[in-house]
C-alpha cells in the first residue's frame, strides 16, 4: 500500500477501504471530494475536504473544511499555517515554562547555599508579567521556520511536551537559576548590598537569552536571523529598558528595594544572561549531530 503513488478509476467503496487501511498505519488521512457519493469517505476521513464552487451539498455538509476556491494549493498554505501556529505553542509552552522553573529553582537552591530570600514577591511578579510576557508574546507571532514544509509530519498522538521538552525545561531551568545564583553569590559572601539586584537583574537578562534561542528547536540563530521576528527584537530592548528603570530610577527602587549596580556589575549580569545563548546553541548543535 505505501509503495503506491496513485489508485484510479476507484469507486466510493474502494475509497473508503483506502482510507481505513492508512489510519490503521497509523497516517493522518486527508480525502477530497466533490460529490454526492464522496461524502462517505469524507466522513470517514480525519480531514474531508470539500470543493466549496463544484461540490454538493451533501459533500460539504460530510466535510471538515471546504476550499471556497477549489484551489488544491489552498490545503498546502493551510498545512503550513498549522505547523507554524503548532510550532510556536510548543515556543511559548516551552519559554514560559523554563523561565518558571528557573525562578523556583532560584528560591529553592539559594537558601540552601546559606543565603537570605533570593527574591521577592514583587521581584518574581515583575519577571511574571512583564520578562516573560512580552518576550512570550513575540514567540507566538514567530515567522515559519525554512524547512518548515520540508520536514515529515509529526505523530498524532505525540504529546505538545514531546521530544525532550521536560528535559529541556528542567535542565536549563536549572542552569538559568546556577546563573543567576553565581553572579550573586560572590556580592552577598563580600557584604555587598546589591546581591539581590544582581541576582534579580541576571535572571531577567538570562529569560531574554532564552526568548531568543528558543525561536528554533533545532536551527542555531545564526540561520534563524535575528531581524526576521522584529517584535522579539523591540520587547526585549523595552524590557531591558524597563528592568533598567527599576536599578536606577529611585521611585521604582523603593517599589521593588532595588539597588543601583555599578557599571561593572551591569556588564557582568548582562555577561552572565548572554551566556545562555551559547550554552543553549550548543544544545541544540548536539541534537542536530544527534539526528545526522
């Protein structure tokens, strides 16, 4: 059956015998039609689609989706939107998760390492709605990968979680968190008072690194471009911008006990978060060596 590029001259049974013996192996099966008789294939199949200009009635009414231009290049545009809208939960999903895995591992390793509260309420709100959130929102408007119709389908049955996403959300959760907590931990041993901004102000930076090297599961960012998700690019400026305000701006350091970091901390929090996008491409050059 799978050596078979085309049957013709098939009736409507035979139609339906073809569609029971593909999903019996498993395959996702689309059916066409456009007629009274195709309808019960229609049905039978997981997508039945309908010519919305020279179908039937009844071949409409059977089907899942109908083409109102009858153009077959219609379902090809409609199979990439999909992926593309699947491909950027599993970012989102995946993004959103890390960053709180990061920050309960923060919470959880720092007083066993002997220091005070890491952070504070207010501090993880901020990272909540405002790191996570625009930067997550960018994700989810996230331009089609290059081989994004190239690649097979993924199994119907595999999970949004699949293909190591726990891992990868457990272990660089925790790599995030050892960051953020080594560019504090030196501070608050010497008595420095800034420790907790500089905590706080790491692991902002190292979640935007992570909004950026999650853009492709595979793919390094050279290749993915770093111009080609505009919106990405202006929620993290807006956000460093902000994060900013809160170290320098009085009022705001009230608000959130912030301190003001000297330029040298600055550079070394901002070093520390861009770290994560070597460590997480050289992840992901592993899998694609991996997958070879």
């Amino acid at each position: 059956m799978r050596e078979v590029s085309v049957f013709a001259r098939v009736s409507p049974e035979h139609k339906l015998k073809l569609i029971d013996v593909f999903q019996r192996q498993g395959n996702i099966v689309s059916m066409t039609g456009d007629g009274v008789n195709d309808a019960p294939a229609l049905k039978k199949a997981d997508i039945g689609v309908a010519m919305g200009i020279t179908g039937t009635d009844v071949a409409k009414g059977a089907a899942e989706m109908v083409l109102l231009d009858d153009n077959f290049a219609t379902i090809v545009a409609a199979v990439e939107e999909g992926r593309i809208i699947y491909d950027n939960i599993r970012r989102f999903i995946k993004y959103l998760l890390t960053c709180n895995v990061s920050e309960i591992a923060v919470m959880l390793i720092g007083p066993l390492l002997g220091m005070p509260l890491p952070l504070l309420p207010l501090q993880i709100l901020w990272m909540n709605l405002v790191t996570d959130g625009l930067p997550a929102l960018a994700l989810g408007i996230e331009p089609a990968e290059k081989d994004v119709m190239n690649r097979p389908p993924y199994s119907a049955t595999e999970s949004v979680f699949g293909r190591g996403m726990p891992r990868f959300i457990i272990v660089f959760g925790v790599v995030l968190s050892i960051i953020a907590l080594g560019a504090a931990y030196g501070l608050w041993a010497s008595g420095d008072g800034a420790w907790q901004t500089a905590l706080f102000t790491t692991l902002v930076f190292a979640q935007l690194a992570m909004a950026l090297s999650v853009r492709s599961e595979e793919q390094s960012l050279l290749r993915t471009g770093l111009l080609t998700n505009r919106p990405m690019l202006l929620a993290i400026v807006v956000t460093i911008a902000l994060q900013l305000v809160l170290i320098y701006w009085g009022p705001a350091q009230r608000i959130f006990r912030t301190t003001a970091l000297t330029p040298r901390d600055l550079a070394l929090c901002f070093g520390l978060g861009a770290a994560v996008l070597i460590i997480v491409e050289v992840w992901k050059a592993a899998a694609r060596s991996r997958r070879r």
